[in-house]
C-alpha cells in the first residue's frame, strides 16, 4: 500500500522536533487550491499536507513504522 493511500495518523513524537509547528503552519499558508466550494478547498489542503508532513517525516525520522 502507498504512503499516500494509507490513514493519516499524528505522531507525538512530531512535537518534539523544534521545526515541526512552524513548518506545519508554512505549509497550510502556501498550499494553493483552485476551487470555489470552502469544503472542497479545505480537503485538498488536508490532503496537500499529509502529504507534505509524509516526506518531512521520513526525511527527519526514517520510517518509524517500520522500526515499530
């Protein structure tokens, strides 16, 4: 199954890191999405940062599911 296809579940450990709020916050300002319904532009959003937060997470921890 693809890291993308899979449910998006929050580590606590991502609050440790020192980078991870201001990177989260970075990260929903710039996230662009054309579409007219606010519902529809708050998932793509969503779906923009899982993604994000996915490759943040494996290049900061490696795959910690795998080590679990």
């Amino acid at each position: 199954m693809s890291p993308w296809n899979r449910l998006f579940l929050f580590e606590s450990l991502w609050l440790e890191n020192p980078d991870f709020l201001s990177k989260l916050e970075v990260w929903w300002k710039y996230i662009r999405v054309i579409c007219r319904k606010s519902m529809k532009i708050f998932q793509l959003k969503l779906k923009e940062l899982k993604g994000k937060i996915n490759e943040w997470n494996i290049s900061n921890f490696g795959n910690i599911h795998k080590e679990k």
